[in-house]
C-alpha cells in the first residue's frame, strides 16, 4: 500500500469521526411543553415577557439572572439562568435558551440573544417606497 493511499484513509476516518461528533451537537428547537417530556438539554425559541419582573443584582449574586419567557406555543414559564445578565437582554427580539425543566421553572445553562438588526429602519424604508 502507497502511502498516499494510507494518508487518504486516515483524512477519511478523521472526517467521519468528525461528522459523527459534530452531529451529537445539533438539537432542533423546543417549546416548554417538549422540553417538560425531555430527558436531556432542549433548546427553547421565545421571547422576554416585558411586563414582568427581571431579577439580577450583581452585587448580591452576580450569577443568578431570572425573567419570564413565552415561547412560540405562547407558554410562559420562569427561566433562571446561572451566569450574568448578558448586555441589551431587553432589546432582543428573540431568545434561544439551552437548558431542561425542572418542576414549572426552565434551567438555562445557555442563552442566545438575537438582537434587532441596526438596518431594520432602512429595511422598511425600502419596502414602503417599491410598495
């Protein structure tokens, strides 16, 4: 055996091996009512529930951040996530939260913000004068 054809097969065993990894790592999207059932981590889309309490105070525990979300089933449950408050939380548009349900609350061990976009006035602009 060549020893091109040797290094190919390795390349090809170190991609595969890599595939598999990489797709242990990929979790649809959830709502609270799935990731009540689930046995492990969901990822759950929703949005900040405004009109009710935020609580974070750096000074007493600077990981502990609680706020009430809904998600896309229009559920809203109390999440409490252990880390600090990420910056602009309450400008985000949407939220996707890593994490399981334990009792009526959701366990956050991640949160992903997804914030509005700085050419969104532009965007409308744009539609309104084709339109």
């Amino acid at each position: 055996m060549k020893k091109i054809h040797l290094i190919g097969m390795i390349m090809i065993g170190i991609a595969i091996y890599l595939i598999i990894t990489a797709g242990g790592e990929v979790a649809t999207y959830s709502n609270f009512d799935d990731a009540r059932g689930a046995a492990g981590k969901v990822k759950v889309v929703g949005h900040l529930v405004k009109d009710k309490e935020i609580i974070y105070d750096e000074l007493v525990d600077p990981n502990y951040f609680t706020f009430y979300m809904v998600d896309d089933n229009k559920e809203e449950r109390k999440v409490i996530l252990n880390q600090g408050k990420p910056q602009d939380f309450e400008l985000s548009e949407q939220i996707v939260l890593t994490g399981k349900m334990e009792n009526d609350e959701f366990i956050a061990s991640e949160i992903l913000l997804k914030c509005p976009s700085k050419y969104k006035d532009e965007e409308v602009y744009l539609k309104n004068e084709k339109g």
